[in-house]
C-alpha cells in the first residue's frame, strides 16, 4: 500500500507530456546518490551522478534504442532502463537486470502514464519488488522476454526504492559480491570495467531490422500490440495477444551495448 501510494504521488508529481511522443523520467527515492549513464546507437557516456530531482528526457531517436544505465557507484553493477520509440506508432521498453541488480533492496518500478491503453494489451507497469534479489519482470538473460509496448505519448516513469529508502541501504548482496570481485580483479580487468560505461553502444545483428518492423507490427491492422519482431514482446495475457512470438521474439527494448 505504502508502495503504491508512493508511486501514484510520484505520477501526479510528473504530468504527462502533451507532445506528439513521450518522455522518459527517472525518479530515484532511495535516499542515497545514484550514478547514471544515458548511451545510444553510437553514443559515448560516462557515468555522472544523478540529480537530486531526477532526470528526463524527450522521445527523439526513432527506431534508437536508449538504455539508461544507474548504479549506486561508478564501475559497480546496473541496472538498465531500456527504451525504444518508434515515430507516429509506439515505444517498446523494459528493465534489465543482465548485468545486475544493485536496487533489489528497494525495488523499482517502470509505469507508463497510459496503461492500459486500448489496442495496447502490454501496457503495463514493469515492477521489481523490494527485497527480491531475481526480479522476474525484468530481463535475467538475453534469451528472456520481457518487452512491454505502449502509444508513442505515453511517459515512462522509472522509480527507484518506489517505496522509499530502504533499511541498511540500497545495495543488493549480488552488487556487493560483483563490486567485490571487481576490486579483486587485476589491473586490467579493473581497467576495462571501468571503461565499460564510456564505451560505445553496439548495435546487435538484425536489429535495425527489428526497430524497422516495429511500425508495422503494432500498426492499427495488427491490433496495436507489442510488436514481437522488435526487440522481444510482452509475457502472460499480452503474449496471448500478440497470436505468437516473432523470430527475434528475445531483443530487448534497445540494441545498445550492454555494461
């Protein structure tokens, strides 16, 4: 209850952009600094710390896919907020959690301002719950499906600890452990995680693709559902609604390198 109160204050908090496309917020309320990095298709970014009000951003690369990296320190594990919008049709997002998960303490949560938007059977709140180590709604593995899909002027809304700060600190046991291994790497392995966040993001194969063939397969004549050729598709009830899984069914919402 507490949780959701929280987020609902959190929305209202945010208006909805009254713009043809959305915009991408994240709110952190864990009540420590969090670090983040916004990189793209060709984009380099260093991990910077997170202002105290947040940070937001415009839907403006069509067919880019933006992944949004944070992390309770610089070279440590992340989480990853994903998107990628489709002009004039939709935009696809998820978290990932591949390469960590430092919030689990105090959870997260990803909410779209028009769930439950009509033709759009995916557009759902992504919630990880606090204390939970594995969040199942997130990706795990490259090969899990978890893309979700809303209208191209839904905002999308990533909360950190959603339901405050939580008890002895933000970060989970699996960050401590990859930190750890980290700092007892060699020099050059500690060389190379720290250049990770700066570093390119890489395109995967067939995914210019996959983003291509977002607009038609969420177009009016296919439902408006999440489009199972691009960069993966919903589970449950809205994997039902897609009538089957495309042949990329596993890309995520973006195709940008992985720290």
């Amino acid at each position: 209850m507490r949780q959701s109160t929280a987020i609902a204050a959190t929305l209202l908090a945010i208006a909805p952009s009254v713009f043809a496309a959305g915009t991408a917020h994240v709110v952190n309320k864990c009540g420590s600094q969090v670090y983040f990095a916004v990189v793209g298709q060709s984009a380099h970014a260093d991990m910077a710390a997170l202002p105290a009000n947040g940070y937001s951003e415009a839907f403006t690369k069509n067919n880019v896919g933006i992944s949004i990296k944070l992390s309770p320190s610089v070279g440590g594990a992340v989480t990853q907020f994903e998107y990628t919008w489709v002009a004039g049709n939709s935009v696809a997002y998820d978290i990932s959690n591949i390469d960590g998960n430092p919030f689990s303490a105090g959870g997260m949560s990803l909410v779209p301002s028009m769930e439950g938007a009509e033709g759009f059977p995916s557009c759902v709140t992504v919630d990880c719950p606090a204390g939970q180590d594995r969040c199942d709604a997130a990706y795990n593995l490259p090969d899990d499906v978890r893309t979700m899909v809303c209208p191209e002027n839904s905002d999308l809304t990533f909360i950190l600890c959603p339901g405050g700060a939580p008890a002895g600190g933000q970060t989970s046991a699996r960050s401590a452990d990859s930190e750890a291994g980290a700092e007892a790497g060699s020099e050059a392995g500690s060389a190379q995680t720290s250049s990770k966040a700066s570093s390119p993001a890489q395109q995967s194969p067939a995914a210019q693709d996959d983003a291509s063939n977002a607009v038609q397969a969420s177009s009016p004549t296919a439902g408006n559902v999440a489009p199972a050729s691009a960069q993966g598709g919903p589970t449950g009830k809205a994997a039902a609604a897609t009538g089957g899984r495309g042949k990329h069914q596993q890309r995520r919402a973006h195709a940008g390198q992985r720290v």
